[in-house]
C-alpha cells in the first residue's frame, strides 16, 4: 500500500503541471463548439451557461483543475513553505470551483438562487483578480522578478482598457480570454517554484532543443515559401506557420516573418532562455488565434500541447537566463523610437507651418487604404512615385524596428564584476599550488581579467563583446579542472555569451571533451634547453650568429629586479622604437605589454652593442612553484640591427643550461603553424597583411623545437566560431 501512494504521488510530480494546465483552458475549445449555432463570440461564463450544450464539460474542467492546484498546494508543503503565497493559490483554486459550481445563466425564469448565483459568480471574479494583484505584488516586492513586473503592467493595462470603454465589445472578449490565460500560467508558476526539480539529462536537452528548433525552421521556411509561391496554396497550414493572424503587418511581409522565424530558430537550438519564452508568447498568440478569431480544434489542441510540452522542458533552454537589465536594453530601443518620434513631429510640424495637414493625414492613410479614402472634391492624388517612396520608408523603419527589438532581446548580458587586489592575491594563493604552465602569470597580469571561482579553483577571462575569452587551463586540482571549466561554461551561457578557452594545449583536450568544441589553430615551439647548448647551437647558422656577434661586440646580461629608472628608461627607448614598425602594437589578455611595474616583477635578459647601447631585450615570465619550462613576453629590439633576437635567445639559452634552471623553453605559439589544410591555407593568405606567420614559424623553427598542438575550446558551431575569431582582437587589445 506505501509502495503503491509513493508511485501515484511521484506520478503526480510528473503530471500535476501539464494536467492543470489542460483543464485550466479548456473554455478555450467553447468557441469552436459554438460557432455554428452563435456565430458571435461571447465572455467565457456565458460559454458555462448551464442552458448550453457542453457547458458541464468546461465547468467540470475549472474545478478538477481547481482541486489539481489545491492538491499541488498540499503535496508540495506550499503553505508550511510560504504562508503567504500558499494562501494565495488556495484562494485562488477555491475561487476557481466556485467560478465552476456556479457560472451565469438561467434555463427559463430566473428564481432567487440563480440571482445569486449569479452575484456569487461576479464577487469569486473580482475577489480573484484582486487576490492575483496582490500575489504578483508579493512577488515584486521580494524578487523584483521581471516576470512579476510584466504580469502586473498586463494586469493594470487590461484593467484600463475593460474600464476606460474604449474596446467594443468583441475586443473585450479577446480580453478576457487572453487576460484568463495569463491568470492561469501565472498560478501555475506559483506552484511550480515550489515543485521538485525534475533534472533532464544534456543528451535529452540537446534533443529537445533539436526538436523545437526544427518545428521553428520548418514554420519559416513555410512562411518564406507561402510568400514566394500564392498565400493560398498552403491553405491552412500556414496558419500554424505564421504570425498572420496576429500581426497583419508582417503577414503582409513574409519574407520578415520567416527570416524573423529562422533566427529564433537559432537562437531556440543554442538553448536560449529568451527565444524559448518568444516562441512560447508566439504560441500562446496562436492559441488566442484558433480560439477565436479562426476556431480550429485541431490546431488549438497542437498549440496547446506543443505551449505545454515548452514549459516542461523548459531546463533545456538555460542560455542567458540571467535577470535581463530592462533599463539597458530599453534604453537603445526607447532611443531610437524617440528618434523616430522627433522626426515624425518635424515632419507634423512642417505640414502646420505650411498648412498641408490635413493632406499629409490622408496621404499616408491612403497608402494602405486606398479603397477606404476617397478623394475629397478638388483634392489631388499623390503622384504614384511618392506614393511608393514613402510606402518603402515606412516598410523600412518597420523592419529595422523589428530588428532592433530582436536585438535587444537576445543580446548578452553585459554584466560584470570589479576584480580588485584582493581576487588577485587569492588567485595568487592558487596559482602557488596548481599552476602547470610556463604562461600562468598573465592570468594575474596585465589587469584586465575577470575571475571566475570554483570551490577551489579559478578561471580568469575577458569579455568582449559576446565571448567570454578564458585562459586555458583552469587553476585547479588536476581532478578538478574539467569540472571547473564545465562550470564556467554554463555560467557563461547562463549570461549569453559564447565561451573560448585560449590556447588549449593537446595535453589538455579531455578538460574540454565532449561540451566544447575543438579547433586547432597552431602551434607553440618547445624547445629543450639542453639539447639545443649541447647540439643545436653547434650547427653551421648557429655558428655564423655566434661569429657575428662576436665581431659586433654584442654583450649580454640576465638582470634580476629591482631594476634601476636607467635601465626601465633605456627598455622604454627599445620598445617605443620596436612598436614603431609597421604592424607591431600592444597588446593584453593572454601576452603582455610594456609596462614598468610589471617589468619590476620579472628579470630581464638584454643585449648591448660595443658602444654599451641598448639593442635587445626580453623579460622572462615569473613562474609559480618549481616549474622546470620557462619562457619570455616581450622580445623586443631596435629595428636598424638585424639578428639581434636570436643572438639574445641563444644567450638565455646558455644562461639557463649553465644555471641548471630549466629543462625546456616555451618561445611561443604561432598562428597556423603545422597546419596543413585548405582552410589554414586560406586563413595563411588573408592574414598575409596582418601578421608574417610562415616567416615567425621559419625564425623558431631554427631553434629545432618540438612543436605542440594549440586549440580553442569553444561552444557552439560554425557561426559562433565566426563571431568568437571577430571578437578576439578586440579582447587582445592592450587597456
């Protein structure tokens, strides 16, 4: 008997939502039913009239999804969780039976009991939306949820406009349709906060998604086709597809209407929390559709299912689901309607100034009612050629308008946190204990990371744009580090943005298997310190460097900080003189710049010419524990002496084979290096005029290294990609 409660209570947790949900509207069916026989649509409680066929069929609906809601409230604990709240939703079911038990209507002569009856039904109506006011006021005041602000500035709207009697009657039933459907969907997810969390596994996430985004796809490329081929040919199919019965608009533009569809579509298959809940007003404004404007049962039913089965999954589509900032993103749109609003009144204005008002109102509404305009007596056409400019204009700003809400909409979060000394002395600390690479100390410098944390780890990165750029790999515990950089990622979708972990080495490629995608983009040259004093540095272009500088004078010198003004000001005159040339700037994130408190942090190997000049130098990167690989940042020389770099790389060479302080120097990664592909040889002649990569791969390639593999870790597919290689640029940039 335990065994068989605990079944059909854990079959409740599954099934309590989709079932309140599908009795809760079946008065959407009423019209349909009742279309042959009345024609006119009529306020749902006269579709519960008990004088009406089927009214026992929805009144039966109201109350079993009344005592669904109030069994959630018990089994859910909602009333011992949240007094308040779960009295809300008690009232709000009771309320709800007794809507059911006693709907407006007499068969034949009214007795007292119908009377009050019906007087019962009017004071459960007011007393219920007042009892939802509040909740959502409730809400408000505790989250400041953005739902709760739009369910109370519906809540309010609609109120205005049922009061105001501005609406005919047949638009105050479209009002209370729609105003029942929020008031429903809004009970709902009351309780729903308060179910168990029902977790769907990422292989059925990305399945879900796939099967949305498809449904997306098929819906805008129908509407593209209907508009290309004849509106009718689909017949109603293309009811399903479009906006049409919503937005005439754009059901005149279909071509907006399937490209706007497609990148939902898109935005649906990445997991957006924001398209998701976009597709889910597109439904729910079918719903209303095939309700009452065109009543189709069948049509109504898929709606339905397909708006339930979008809120049960709804744990699919986790990108960008934090707290969007309103104001921000209203702020652009807000700005450029204001625009548009300050050149329509220039244009008013014009007109009265002139006198042609009354002329300007007719031409525009002519443009799309001619046959409802008449000419007046004596009044002219507008020529058709200004006719159809200004029709292009109007459709113009219509579609940029679109476009722009759209944009709004699904753009990242831009939300970030101060890093301060204290983040980079606990990274630090870190550091300390887990750093495993030569390059660790630009995630503490230059200054311009964000840190992510972990339990005990990190993850530092840059936003730019819409990527959040982290440098590989996360400072963790070896058995930590996938785990950490998984967390990082879903935050990172969590806030929208597109995540790239920079420069993954092919040691590393399980961190990142299977949930981010592999790119390999070079290679770094890895050269053991040893074999090349020993063996290298004894080859015939080794010994012609050597004779040369010995010829020069060239002299050289490994400083340890702290190092005098003098020598930070000679530095300074190098590095000025080497970003001088044609193509050579600054740049930050994952290398460093020329800068002098980071200069007193590392030690600095330079060459000096005969005369004691300064012609060379480069800083050696500080390293974390007793790491036996070191490299260098900044390599930089007077442009007038040739060989310089690599007279001074064969001396620290030599300097730490004679310290015994390294068994391996990293001298860099080269773009495309050891890549050889149509793509990279494409990629090799676009960047031809940006960076010499065949001639950095053929200088390191003197020093015999053993060249390892780097990728990008990114998340997304070909198209993100394109997006995350436009933003790394501007993420390198020096601050």
């Amino acid at each position: 008997m335990i065994d068989r409660v605990k079944r059909f209570l854990t079959l409740f947790d599954w099934l309590w939502l989709p079932v309140f949900l599908l009795l809760s509207v079946s008065w959407l069916f009423a019209p349909g039913l009742y279309h042959a026989h009345y024609g006119s649509l009529a306020v749902i409680s006269s579709y519960e009239d008990v004088s009406r066929n089927w009214s026992w069929i929805f009144r039966g609906c109201d109350v079993l999804a009344a005592a669904v809601l109030a069994a959630a409230v018990w089994r859910f604990r909602i009333l011992q969780r949240d007094r308040w709240l779960g009295l809300a939703l008690v009232l709000i079911a009771g309320l709800s039976a007794i809507d059911g038990l006693f709907p407006i209507g007499c068969r034949a002569v009214c007795t007292a009991a119908e009377h009050f009856s019906w007087s019962l039904h009017d004071i459960e109506s007011a007393v219920l939306a007042v009892v939802v006011a509040l909740s959502g006021l409730l809400v408000f005041w505790r989250t400041r949820s953005w739902l709760s602000i739009i369910f109370i500035a519906l809540q309010i709207s609609m109120a205005v406009v049922a009061v105001s009697g501005v609406a005919s009657h047949q638009q105050l039933v479209v009002i209370e349709f729609v105003y029942e459907l929020i008031l429903v969907a809004w009970a709902a997810w009351l309780a729903y906060g308060f179910a168990p969390a029902h977790a769907i596994s990422k292989p059925a996430q990305k399945r879900v998604r796939r099967v949305f985004m498809w449904l997306t796809v098929f819906s805008g490329v129908l509407v593209l086709a209907a508009t290309a081929a004849h509106h009718h040919i689909f017949g109603p199919l293309l009811g399903l597809a479009s906006l049409e019965p919503q937005i005439p608009w754009l059901a005149q533009h279909g071509i907006i209407s399937g490209l706007l569809l497609l990148y939902i579509a898109r935005q649906v298959g990445k997991g957006q929390s924001r398209a998701a809940v976009l597709m889910a007003v597109i439904v729910s404004s079918l719903l209303v559709s095939y309700a009452l404007y065109r009543p189709r049962p069948i049509l109504l039913a898929f709606s339905l299912l397909l708006l339930v089965a979008l809120w049960l999954c709804s744990e699919a589509f986790g990108r960008n689901v934090g707290p969007p900032p309103l104001a921000a993103r209203f702020k652009d749109f807000t700005t450029v309607m204001l625009g548009v609003l300050a050149a329509a009144c220039i244009v008013l204005a014009a007109a009265l100034v002139t006198g042609h008002q009354q002329q300007l109102y007719r031409d525009v509404g002519r443009l799309y009612h001619r046959s409802e305009m008449p000419l007046a007596r004596g009044e002219q056409r507008l020529p058709e050629r200004y006719e159809t400019h200004l029709r292009q204009v109007t459709n113009t700003l219509g579609i940029g308008l679109i476009a722009l809400l759209a944009w709004t909409i699904f753009r990242p979060s831009t939300r970030s946190h101060e890093t301060g000394e204290a983040d980079r002395e606990r990274a630090r600390r870190l550091l300390n204990r887990y750093s495993n690479s030569s390059e660790d100390f630009f995630k503490l410098w230059p200054p311009d990371k964000q840190y992510f944390w972990g339990a005990n780890g990190f993850v530092a990165y840059k936003v730019a744009g819409a990527v959040a750029f982290a440098l590989a790999d996360p400072i963790a515990g070896g058995a930590e580090r996938a785990s950490l950089a998984m967390e990082f990622t879903e935050y990172c979708r969590k806030h929208g943005w597109r995540v790239c972990f920079l420069l993954v080495p092919e040691k590393s490629r399980k961190i990142y298997e299977p949930e981010l995608k592999l790119f390999k983009i070079g290679a770094s040259a890895v050269i053991s310190v040893d074999e090349f004093a020993e063996k290298t540095v004894r080859e015939k272009w080794w010994r012609w460097q050597a004779n040369r500088a010995a010829k020069a004078g060239y002299v050289y010198e490994a400083l340890q900080p702290p190092h005098s003004a003098e020598l930070l000001n000679e530095l300074r005159a190098v590095s000025d003189a080497w970003l001088n040339r044609p193509g050579h700037t600054e740049q930050g994130f994952a290398l460093g710049y020329f800068d002098q408190a980071y200069l007193q942090n590392c030690d600095v190997h330079t060459l000096r010419d005969a005369d004691g000049q300064l012609i060379a130098f480069a800083n050696e990167l500080p390293v974390f524990g007793r790491r036996s690989q070191r490299t260098v940042d900044l390599m930089r020389f007077l442009p007038d002496v040739d060989g310089a770099v690599s007279v001074l790389l064969r001396h620290v060479l030599n300097h730490w084979h004679e310290q015994q302080s390294a068994k391996t120097f990293d001298l860099g990664f080269v773009p495309l290096a050891k890549l050889d592909s149509t793509l990279a040889n494409i990629a090799r002649r676009l960047a031809a005029s940006r960076f010499a990569a065949a001639g950095l791969e053929q200088f390191k390639g003197k020093f015999q290294p053993a060249w390892q593999p780097n990728y990008i870790a990114y998340d997304g597919d070909m198209l993100d990609l394109v997006v995350v290689v436009a933003a790394l640029e501007s993420a390198l940039k020096a601050h």
